[in-house]
C-alpha cells in the first residue's frame, strides 16, 4: 500500500496528503501578550512544565500560506494549495530546554489538518482572514503606519480580532513561536473507556527558512467566548508587541521526545 | 488534562470532538455495484483479504445527519450537529470472518473529520448534497416514482453523481455496508522516512440501531477523474442496486483486532 | 436574447435563476415578538406606514427549503435546489390595507439572492442552521417537548439564536408574515450621486399553498451586534410565541402597487 | 430612508454595500483567446454589434481583489474586503465607439454581487482560486519562467482551469478590457410573463488607474461544460495572450447610454 497519510491505495494517488518535505510560501501577522501563567500551565500535560522565563507570554498568529510538495503542482491548482490559519503559541520547558507550543489552532482546509495531525497540531476547521500588503490601491505596503486586521471564527462565531499598525523595522519577529515546537500525537484507544492507544511526545521544526525583513508595531486585540473554545481564558493582561513578516518554510520531520503511557 | 480529543485542557470544553456514545438521525442514499475485484483488492492491506462471496461488490452511500453527543447540546446549535458525507464501503475478509470497509470518505465538518480519525475513516472535506424527502411542494415523499439525486465534489470538481428512482419497499438497504467495519488507524512517525509510528486493525459497528422501511429503486451512477482521487478506478461494471432508508444509529467505540507493525 | 435574469444568451441556459413559477417545500421555524413600533416605522419608506393593530410585532424565521423551476431537474442536482434562510418580517400598511414585509434576510446560495432582487427581498449571504425533525435517532419529532435550535451569522459574527420547545399543535402559523408582501424593488442611478433609476412597490406572495399541522412552543431568541447589520436594533420587548410548520409554496409572479420617483 | 443599496434604514449601515466611491488592490491573471464571432454575437443584444477588428476576441480574467470604501474600516476587517473572482469579457460596439463588456462572471463575496447588478455584471457566485507571487519559499515570484495556476468552479463543477508561464515584461496587460464597459442593468417585470420592468444601456470604467509593470507568458487553458453554465461554448480557437499585473482601482459610477424598452 502507498500513501503517506489515508487513505492508502495501490499508487498513493488519493493521500490527503503527500510525503514530506513541504515547502510554504506566506505571510505571517503575530501578536504578543501576556496571560496569567496558570491559564498557561493548564495547558501543558506531563512532563512539560512551564517556561522559566516571562511563562504567561502568548503569541496568537495569523498566517496566510501557499504549500507544496516536492512535486510543486499544488501551486498550480491552488484550491489544493492555498489556506489560511491562526494559532496560539505558548512555551514550555521539557528536560531543560525550552520549546514552544501550538495549544489551539484553525485552519480553512483538510489537507492542513492532516499534516497538523502529523505534527501534532490540533486543528479545527475556521474561517480565518487577513489583510495583504499589496503594492498599489488602498491596500497597506510595508513601511510605518500601515494597518493590518486579522479575525478568526469557527462555528459561526467570532472567536478574535486584531488590528497592527506598524511602526517600525524590527530585528525580530516575536519571541514566543522562535523555539522548536513539543508536540502531543495521540489517539485515543478504539474500546470505551479506555486511554490513548497511542501517545508520544515530538519535537519538529523549519528544516530551512528565509524570511524578508519583520516590523513591529501597534496591537488591538479582543478575544471572544464560545461554547466549544477556550482561547478567550487566556486573558489578555498585557500587550507584548505586533509583527509582521513574510516568509518562506520548508517542514521535513521531526523527532520523538518521549513515548507516553496516556495523556 | 481533559478532553477526547485534541486539544486537550484542564475543562475538556475546547475538545473537538467529545466522548463516546455518539448519536445519529440520518437518510441514506446507497448505490450498490459491481467492479474488478482486483480493484478492490488493491485497497486492501495485509492481513485483510477480499471477501469470498462478490468480491467486487462496493456500495457508494450518501448520509444526511444530525448527531450529538450524550448532553444533546450540539442539535440545537445545528452547525456543530449537521453534517453530510458520501462514502464508499467494500467487502473484505480477516481471520475466517467477512468485514465491511470504507476505503473512500468525504465529509463537510471537522468534528466528523476527528471522529473519523478515531474510526478509522479516511475522511476528507468534500461537497455532499442529496435530495430530501418531504411532505409538501415539490420535494420526493417515499414512494414509488420519486427521485433522489446526489451529488460529491471535492476540489471544486465533481467526483460522483446518482439519481435513484424508487420502485418498491426492501426488505434490505444493501449488503455491502452490512458488516462490522474493519478499519486501520494508521499515524506515521514523526522522523523523516520513518514507517508508521501507529498501526492496529480495529473492529467497531453501531451499538444501538433502528430504521425505517427501506426503499429499492433504479439508479444512475457516474463517477469523474480527479487528479488527487481515486475513486473513479473503482470501475462501474453492474449495478446491483439503489436504496433509501431514514435510520438512527449509536457508536460506542469498538475493539482491536490486530496491533501491526507499519502498513 | 433569453434568459429570465442575468446573463441572457441566446439559450438562455446560463440564466442565474428560470422563470416563474418557482416551487418550494420547506420547514419554517417562526420566533415572533415585539419590538419599539418606532423601530418598525424607521423601515418603512414613503408611502407605507406602520400596522394599525400591533405594530411593534416583529417575525424571525428561519426556513429550510428545497426549491425548484417548472422542469424539476434542480432537485436531482440538489445544490442547485437546496437552501436556507433567515428573515425578518414586520407589517406595514399602504392604501388602507395590512401588508407583510420582509426588512431583513440572509441566505446561503446565489440563486436565492437573485430571486430575492426580483421579489424585492433584502437578500444578504450568511450561515443559517435549524435543528430538522427526523423520524429515528436523536434528532426530535413534531411533539410536545421536541426542542429546535436555529442560528444565523454573517461576516463571520453570530447574528441571532433561537430556541423552540414545542409545546402543542397550534391553529397557526403565526400572524406577521401573514399577509401579502409589499417590498420595494430599487436600483440606484449609475450616475454619480444620483437617486435611484428604478423604484417601485410591489406586492406578491404565494400562489399555491399547502401545509402541515403548524405546532406553538416556547422560545428563547437571543439577538447580537454587527457593525454592518441592525437587527440587534428590533430589540426584543416581549416574546409573543415560536411555531414550527412544514410547508409547500408556488410563487408565481406578483404585481406592482406604484411607481416611485427614489426611496 | 438611507443606504446606497438594500436593505435601506433609518442610518444606512446594513446597506449591503456602501455608496461609491469604492476602491480596490488586486493581482489580475489575463488569458485571452479568439472564438468564434458568431459565438460572441449571440451575447451581445441590440443596439450592441460586434467590434470592427477582432470580433472573436475573448478575455478570461481572474482577479484576487482586496476592496473598500471610502471610510477604509473594511480593509481591517477583511471578510467584508478580500473576495476573488473569475469573468469573461468581449468587446462591442455602440453608436461607432467601441466597449468591452462582461457576458459571465463568478465572485465569491455577496458585497461584490450586490455591486455587479449595480454595475451590470451579471455576477453569479463561484469558486475562484489563482496563484499568488510571494518573495520567498516555492511561490512563484514576477520574473520569467514564473508559473501562475488559476481555476474557477461553480456549482461544485470545475468550469475553467488555465496555467501561465511568464515570459517577459510586456507594454499591456491585454487589450480586450481595455475599453470602457458598456453593460445593460436589467430588471425583470414582477408580474407573469411581463418583459422588463427597467432595462438600461450603461458605461463605466475606472475613474483612478495605477498599476506595476505587466508580464506576458505562455497560457494553457481548459474550459468545461455544466448544465447551468455556457462559458464552453465560447470554444478556444487560437490563445492569443496570458498576462499578469499588479493593479490599484477606484471605481466611481457611470452614465446612461440609453434606456432601453426590454432585453
């Protein structure tokens, strides 16, 4: 049987998706703050601990991709390569060393929601928006005061919103999402009752990256209640900064860190 | 942690999918017909062979559903019950016992997505439509003469296509789909290259049923290429039959029928 | 050239909606209640006025429909024939007798909107959910106790919410959208800062009918803001009742009530 | 009563879209190709004729637009800005000018539809998706040898599908939407089986025009039949261009060129 995700068949034709390396092109709008710690540690299951450092930090990031395999032909049917996400990053530390951490993440197609079941993302359906640099109209360029919104709903429901005006060339672009990823993948067991049937815990990251120049700049950011979200309990006490910056990635496998017993 | 699924957290409330039992109100649209069995041969992995009896027989089924959890919560706020799916069964065989198998699954939700993955159901999104009955207007009511159609997209292509004529009540809905499933749940391994890191044969079917009368009827079927499915190599050669049945279904895990090394 | 709308070809085969007549069966789920009648005298242009009786009476209806032209095909190719909708009703009065009017509504495919712009129907794009009664599983049947949900969201922002728990079968259906339907149907100049090139007030409404038994329930509504909707601006003052009736509808045209130089 | 367009209230903001001026941002791929004239004389109703030169001329165009009034608040929340869309235009003549003119086009924003039948697109919704240049990682960058993907669907049919290679700068962007739009606002009679209630010749263009340099390429195209769709019969007989260019827009109304009794 071939295929890299299900389903496998005879050629491998029909897997959601295909065997990494994955190559992203996009554009990245990242905001800052800082959440009780606790609502942080709640999020972090054994062995992970929280960071040392400034542990309530949060980054919560709009992306807006285009991916492709090696093959490179999702780019020219592009319903099978463009989609958009947000997601929220915390830190931990595991073993002495400090990672980050996707706890809650939406995307807009089921092709990255079979890789984030690879990488251990745990990906909902959203419908996520963000407003693109463009070089002419009314649209904003890349340079001080321009203006950026982001918004992310799911389930019929606006779950945040966020507005950037920058202010200046940055030397970085946040420091939240800036450490290798530690990742659960689980799967609960099939018969009723029982624990994981799988879980380990993973360690990936870019294995190659370039990037233009970030900005920083000014945040509004709101968070909103649902009944199936809990993005709005980690509060927002303080704004750390905004960011803004295009990218390119290439993802190409990770690491285990540890089996585990359950979750 | 709490939570069934990802991402877990300290309420659970945020999990995508919730725990087991999980209730279904639903039609079914089933086109049954015969293909090469080498067809469906090939989409069946070791240890599973094909079915003694009809070995190319595969069913494609159109379900219209509302489901929910045990609070119920989720049928009144209907976009986190409602959903639609097509999806294509066969037949196979495991230590001396017949099995039926969903080789091909699209949905139009996440939560499906996630308790497919569970399941063992190789779901991806897709566009499902499927006419309903009705008492009044224009709509089909359950008798003979009326017509259902059915449509799948994916990609923003159209993948298949049915119209079923009812002629006369069943004493059956089909055979293809009548066994226990036999599905693998299937994670590869985070390393680059890795074989799977998950891998296990799982047995589960529902735990409660009940149905209304089903309908048999005539039916037209066309299946279309696309570049990244293969559901039109599974050849229309005979139709055996179509169907129409209103049922409701409980699922309350299953059991593992195998732990295997990589797929 | 043929084509009863846009675009006309010499076939006329392309035309986003067939001519008239246009057949409906569908499900109704009804919230009516009152609101400041100054809030319904704020959308009635000249020449209407409000309701003698109860002018403050507002109807929220969700409906679920399936839909058709003369020749039936769209049925058998049910995204072409399925739909749903949201919608506000208030009444009104012109020329000594009650009329309903539709202010507010919300539907989910293409071909709604363009019926809406011939009937004079507000039509906005949302998501729009109501519970179904289903014979088997979870999903309620029409009996004291059946509880449905309906929502509606636009812009990626939940708009309203209803709750109805049935409580028995009613002698109607409600009394708001009752009465035929007066709207206006409006173009504005393509000129810069023109009035409008076509205004006139029409009335129409259904030329066949038919109906099950209409059930009453309780209801909770809950209405939100949205910075580009005011139907949080209909507030709700006192529930009047929830009413739940499957129908079929032929609407065949209607006919003009009076020219109007701009509204 | 205010609001540009339905539905009108007391303050205008649920006006489905805000008067003009309105400005736009956006990446316009261009295919153009010559069918058969008499194909493009079928769309086109008296008191249009065929151009003098090059009568069967087509233009397929996708754009990527992010849009806005004059009050910019829609860039910053970018589900009401950001909306792709697909058309095919032909060119006309009128009293001894030439025009171009829109015969189909698919959108898939509801703000856009409400601004066509404004404007006299006859805009119908669709799946529109095309490429974007990026800086970084494997999206294509504006330079030779750059390959554009852009695909539409409707109905949950793939209905056209083209590839652009870049190969040079080029002095235009293509010339069959050069010209100003000359477009019929139609409405049809609300009564049974009257003709229009309000038919209108009009021309528009943009009143503010800049863009970046424009790219030629090679162009392989696809386009495929559907039932409620004829962009295929505007068969392909000789490709006569592909072309990309970065645009900014401001569209600010236009003028009447002749009433018209009905179309």
């Amino acid at each position: 049987m071939a295929g890299f995700f299900y389903p496998r068949t005879a050629s491998g034709q029909a897997s959601l998706i295909p065997s990494p390396p994955w190559f992203y092109s996009g554009d990245l709008l990242t905001v800052e703050y800082r959440t009780d710690p606790a609502r942080v540690a709640e999020l972090l299951p054994e062995p992970l601990t929280l960071a040392d450092e400034d542990p309530g930090a949060v980054a919560l990031i709009w992306a807006d991709w285009q991916s492709c395999s090696t093959s490179r032909e999702e780019l020219l049917d592009p319903v099978r390569s463009q989609y958009k996400e947000a997601f929220v990053v915390v830190r931990c530390a595991f073993e002495g060393r400090t990672y980050s951490r996707c706890v809650y993440i939406w995307v807009d197609k089921d092709f990255a929601i079979a890789r984030g079941i690879h990488q251990g993302y745990p990906k909902k359906l959203g419908s996520i928006w963000q407003t693109r640099p463009h070089p002419f109209g009314p649209a904003p360029q890349l340079r001080p005061g321009a203006r950026f919104g982001a918004t992310l709903a799911a389930g019929d429901r606006r779950l945040a919103e966020a507005v950037l005006t920058l202010t200046a060339e940055s030397p970085t672009n946040g420091f939240v999402n800036g450490h290798p990823m530690a990742h659960h993948r689980v799967l609960p067991g099939i018969g009723r009752g029982e624990g994981d049937a799988h879980a380990e815990l993973i360690e990936s990251g870019a294995s190659a990256f370039e990037g233009g120049q970030a900005w920083r700049g000014d945040v509004e950011l709101r968070l909103f209640e649902a009944p199936t979200e809990e993005l709005a309990r980690l509060e927002v006490h303080e704004i750390i900064g905004g960011y803004y910056r295009q990218v390119g990635v290439t993802w190409d496998g990770g690491r285990r860190l540890a089996e585990l017993p359950s979750v």
